[in-house]
C-alpha cells in the first residue's frame, strides 16, 4: 500500500518522463506488479495520447484587443444607462413641489369653498330663470359668490 501511494504521487512525472534513475526504475517495476497502479497509468496514458491528438487552436491576433474594446463599450453603456437614470431621479426631485403644491392649493380651495354660504341655487336654475347669464355672474353662481 506505501508503494501504491509513492507510485501514484510519482505516476504523472513518470509518464511525462521527468524522473530518471532510481525513482523510474521503482515505479516502472511496481507498475509490473500491481494492477490497480498500472490500471491507473494506462488510464493516464490514454489521457495523454488523446491531448497530443487534440488540435491546438489559437486566437486571433486582434482577440485581446477586440475582447478590451467591448468591455469599454459596455461599461459605458452601462455608465449611460446609470447617468440617464440619476437624471431622472434629479427631474423627479424637481418636479415633487409641483404636485404637493396642488394638493396645498386644493385644500386651501376647499376651506375657503366650504367656509361659504351654501345656497340651493345652481347655474342650472339662474339659466331657467331667463335672466341673462354672463360669464362673471357664472363663476359667482359656481363659487357661491352670487345668488
């Protein structure tokens, strides 16, 4: 069991031939003996010989330079996006006066409406009448200003 171990910690040296003399002559005969190990290292060859077969592909000479360009462009892309919605964020905090400013006005219209005499008498009823209606005499009926 030492020996499978020390042949296992050695195999992949062995099988790219970087170690000589002692060691090589050690695993190559354990190798003839146990069968686990040299299981283990034809495995290792096949493993070896189909990586040898393997085309190797290289990149194109411009890859790291066309990869750089586009990572450029969306981080400014990104950058555009984040800009345009703090812009946004900048308008809404400058439009937030506009709508609590008709909600003040609103309420303030309905105290002054409400702190009015209120009558039964509507436009409707001053047009019946067959007096003649102005546009001034309208807004006081619909204010409460006029009988």
């Amino acid at each position: 069991m030492k020996e499978c171990e020390r042949v296992k910690k050695l195999l992949s040296r062995y099988l790219d031939e970087e170690i000589t003399g002692i060691d090589a002559a050690f695993v190559k005969q354990h190798l003839d003996i146990c069968n686990i190990c040299n299981k283990e290292y034809l495995e290792f060859l096949k493993v070896k010989q189909l990586m040898l077969k393997k085309e190797r592909k290289s990149l194109p000479e411009d890859y790291l330079i066309s990869l750089l360009k586009e990572k450029i462009t969306s981080r400014q892309y990104a950058e555009e996006n984040i800009s345009w919605l703090t812009g946004l964020s900048n308008l809404s905090r400058r439009l937030i006066p506009i709508p609590i400013a008709a909600i003040v006005l609103s309420v303030v219209f309905l105290i002054v409406v409400s702190g009015q005499k209120i009558t039964a008498y509507s436009l409707d009823e001053h047009i019946l009448s067959g007096s003649q209606t102005t546009t001034g005499m309208a807004l006081g009926v619909i204010l409460g200003t006029q009988n």
